[in-house]
C-alpha cells in the first residue's frame, strides 16, 4: 500500500525536475521568423556593390552640397556608373529597393523566438563585461562569437543576451568562453556602450537574470 501512495508522489516530483530543466538551445535558436523576402543585393559582387555605394554617396552629395563635389569626385561617380552599366546593374531598381532591404534586415535582425519567453535555458558563448569592480563583473553582454562589438561587426540584436548575476564572478580573459543559464527574457532595449574602439548604441533583445555561469576550457 505504501509503494502504491508513493507512486503518485514520485511522478510529481520527476514532472516538476523535468519542467524546471534546462533547455539547450543554440544562437540560431533566438532568430525569430520573418516573412521571406527577396534580396537583390545578394546577387551582387563585393565591386559591385562598392561602385553603387560609390555612385550613391557622390550623386546625394551633387544634389545636397554641390559646391563640395570636386571634378573627381564626379569622374569617380561615372566611372562607378559606367561599370555598373557594363555589368547590366538595375541602378534605379536598386535604389529603390535599399530602404526596403534595410527595413526587412532590421525586422530579421530584431524578430525573436517567443516560444523561448521565461523558459529555463542553457546557451553557450562568450563574456563581453561591461562594468568591471575590480576583476570582477556583475553585468555582461553573451555573444556568439570571439570579438563581437569589439573587433568584429555587432551582432543583430537577437544574436546578444544581457547577463546579470546576484554576485559578481571574476571576468578572466576577454571573451571568456562560458556557459550560462537561467531564464531567457525577451527584453528589447538599446544601450551606449563604451569599448575598446570607442562608445557604441547596441541594441539587444534578450536578458538573463541571476543567471548561473560556469567557465568553459578547451575552446
């Protein structure tokens, strides 16, 4: 009778042990969908899109400040045209479809994965402290990759976690590689940031707080 009364109880455990495990999730796992859209930008060359920037900057400034466009200048933004041409590069077309692009790209770069919201997980990556006491931080971005906001481009804004914990851990090396846990907020906010190279507005979506970290070696 005992064992039968026991049953019950066993089960309600083992239910709330696993209800409270951590998911493992990887970066890709933040991106949120997004309509597809189509990109003619992708179609193009590294030269290519260098000489429609080229023409682009030179053309606004003809039209905004003419008096500083130098006969260079002019020579430089025809001859970017005159390849674009050549190569049989919509111009207008292109024009027209930046800001479009540029919409579609933020939405992409912003859009999270709701399913995720307040749930219990565990990601890895690497530290980017933000406030240090000393060697100590309380405060940090998670980022997927070895100088990211630093050396390297800054992420999208759901490719970053903002890291809180109770107590403040040692930061170690730049870009400790370190496993975090805990539950994941969807939190959009923007913050002015000062790095190695300078302050920098990063956006980001995600926060943990008091979160749980543990070094990680070999990496």
């Amino acid at each position: 009778m005992k064992k039968l009364l026991l049953i019950p109880f066993l089960l309600s455990f083992f239910s709330v042990v696993q209800a409270t495990e951590a998911i493992k999730i990887g970066w890709v796992d933040l991106q949120g969908k997004v309509a597809p859209y189509q990109d003619p930008f992708k179609d193009l060359t590294e030269d290519q899109v260098y000489n429609l920037s080229i023409y682009a900057r030179i053309s606004k400034l003809q039209k905004d400040y003419p008096k500083v466009v130098t006969e260079a200048m002019k020579k430089e933004a025809e001859k970017a045209k005159a390849t674009l041409v050549r190569e049989k590069v919509d111009i207008t077309y292109m024009f027209e479809q930046r800001l479009i692009v540029m919409n579609k790209r933020k939405q992409a770069a912003m859009a999270t994965n709701s399913s995720l919201m307040n749930k219990n997980i565990e990601i890895e990556g690497y530290m980017l402290a933000l406030e240090f006491d000393g060697e100590f931080v309380k405060e940090f971005l998670l980022v997927p990759t070895i100088g990211a906001c630093s050396h390297k481009p800054v992420p999208s804004a759901n490719q970053l976690i903002l890291i809180k914990v109770q107590k403040a851990i040692k930061a170690g090396v730049p870009y400790m590689p370190i496993k975090v846990s805990g539950a994941l907020r969807i939190t959009a906010q923007s913050k002015n940031l000062n790095l190695v190279d300078g302050q920098k507005n990063i956006d980001m979506s995600y926060s943990l707080d008091n979160a749980t970290i543990t070094a990680l070696s070999g990496r």
